[in-house]
C-alpha cells in the first residue's frame, strides 16, 4: 500500500486561526515534510467555499497549489482529490497541467471528476446542470486531456466541448502524458467512465461499499475491453492519531473547538463524523492498522490520508509515519 497527504488549504475550517500572511509557510513547509518522509504523494481539495457551511475563512486554489508545490517540492507526486471538471475548460485545464508537470519535472497528477458543492457552483456563475451534464463533461474532457497531452495538439466535437486544432505544447513530462484519477463511485456513468481512462479510481473508504464499486468497475472493464488489474483502486481517510483513545478523543476535541467558532455546532458535528466514521483511519496505530489492512485485503493498493490538526500538530502524522505505513507498506 502506497499513502498520500493531504496537505490544509484552509476548506475543511483547517487553517483557522492562521493568519492570511501565515498561511502559504505553513503549507509550505508541511508540503516540504511530506517531500522529506515517506509520502508517496501530497494532494489539495479543488474548492472554492468552506465546509461544512461556505464562510469568509480560506480556501486557497488548487491549481495555483500545484504550481507552487511543483516548485517547493522535489520528489513527491502531487495532485488534487478531485478537480471539478466544469470549473474550468479542459484544455485549457489540459494546458495549466502540463505547465505544473514541466515545473515539477514529472510528478502531477490529474485527480478528476464532475463536481457536486452546489453552493460554490452557483456563486461563481456556473448555474449547477444535472448530474448527466456534469458527468457528459467529463467524460469529454477527459478524452481531451488525454489525447492533448499524448499528441501535443487536439481536435474534439462533443455535445458539451468543442476544440479546434487547440496546441499544448510543452507536453507532460510523463510518458503518455498525466495520470487520470478518476474519482467518485458512481455505478452506471462515474465508473464506465474510469474503466475506459483511468489510471487510479478513488472511492468510499467503507469496505463492504470499496468492495461492491470494485466489483463494479471490474464489470465495465469487461464490459469495454480495459485491464481491470491495471488500475489502481484508491480511497481517502479521515484521520486523527494518538497513542490512546483518551488522546483520540482530546485532539477531536480540539480540532472541534477551532471549527465551531467559525461554523454552527451541528454542522460541524456532521462533519466531524466522519473523522469518528468506523470507516476512517482514526484511533491508535494498532487499530488503524487492522482497519487499512482490511481494505488492502480487498484490493485499496493507495490511501490517501487528511489529518484536520495538520496545520498546527504534526505528531498525528509523525506517530502514523512511524507505526503505520511500514506495517502496510
């Protein structure tokens, strides 16, 4: 099992209290820790509003991220979990990628999918079409992306893009162009989609749920003719570490304390939930142990993990270092 960072942008309330001029060093320098230890790759949200409610804090740009860790970072893979595509055109998107991989000299990742914070959507003049829209987007813009970064120029006459003769050039660094992680678990469209260009999958973390989109998956890759065992499954992990539950149970409270100064109390505790979730990688080494090792049984090859005190603790992070990833790894 591989492991990715997630790295505090300020979207899940995780850089409260960092001061606006702070905040890009405190990024920063957690993005160059994970570049230093033993993260496959570093990752950031693509939102432009908070959750669990939008606010005035922070939340800083993924694709300007990308960029900056591309330049601050030397080893590590970096990517976003997931780019939403409707929020920008895809080869146009296709263009700003292959810019950050030249930058990174190799090492970006394409986390994509259709988009769903309706909030967000809509406030940033988007409107918010249906879901079939948004996932006929991407299945075109995917097709765009892949085909301008294997050729360097695309030509493309979809329902929804049109593209004419569009030049990306410099290409990617990486051989046939930038990995595709296609993410969501969408069982008719979302996954036949991933089954034709997928790279890497990411969906649910709950293990009855990752093994029936697995099983999914593998009947769409039947289905078009795809190597089922070419793409990697992934799943994200919400996570809070200590050496007792007693200290599990402190940090939760901390973390909680920030967020309700910022967002009402029962949202917060909503989306708190899910760092409590039978299914995230919260609790002592020894239990997130048994819980990875579960999912790596069913086939979950990379987890890529958030920590929400990242921005003012890293022991969660160093204590997870040290006494889980060599037992997975």
């Amino acid at each position: 099992m591989r492991f990715g960072l997630f790295i505090p942008q300020g979207w899940r309330l995780d850089l409260v209290d960092i001061p606006p001029a702070s905040q890009w060093e405190v990024m920063r320098d957690l993005a160059a820790y994970a570049d230093g230890s033993a993260w496959d790759s570093l990752w950031v949200y693509d939102h432009f509003h908070t959750v669990p409610v939008p606010t005035d804090e922070a939340t800083h740009e993924a694709w300007s991220l990308m960029s900056a860790y591309a330049a601050t970072t030397s080893r590590i893979k970096l990517g976003q979990m997931c780019t939403a595509m409707s929020y920008r055109n895809p080869v146009y998107l296709a263009k700003v990628a292959a810019t950050a991989d030249i930058i990174s000299g190799g090492r970006v990742q394409m986390g994509i999918g259709g988009g769903w914070y309706e909030h967000e959507w809509r406030a940033y003049g988007y409107g918010f079409p249906s879901a079939g829209t948004r996932l006929g987007r991407l299945d075109e813009g995917v097709q765009i992306m892949r085909d301008a970064w294997r050729d360097g120029r695309v030509s493309f006459d979809g329902k929804h893009y049109q593209v004419d003769g569009a030049i990306v050039a410099p290409k990617p660094l990486q051989e046939n162009g930038i990995p595709l992680w296609i993410a969501g678990g969408g069982e008719k469209v979302t996954l036949k989609i991933a089954a034709k260009y997928a790279q890497y999958t990411n969906f649910t973390s709950q293990p009855e749920g990752f093994k029936h989109k697995s099983d999914v998956l593998e009947s769409h890759c039947r289905d078009v003719g795809t190597d089922y065992g070419a793409i990697v499954r992934s799943a994200n992990f919400n996570a809070v570490v200590g050496t007792s539950e007693t200290e599990v149970t402190e940090r939760i409270e901390r973390i909680r304390s920030r967020q309700v100064a910022k967002a009402n109390s029962e949202a917060v505790d909503g989306m708190l939930s899910t760092i409590t979730s039978p299914d995230s990688a919260t609790g002592t080494p020894e239990q997130i142990v048994e819980r990875l090792t579960r999912m790596k049984n069913l086939g979950c090859e990379y987890a890529i993990l958030y920590f929400p005190e990242a921005a003012y603790d890293r022991s969660g992070i160093e204590l997870f270092e040290r006494e889980v990833i060599p037992a997975l790894s």
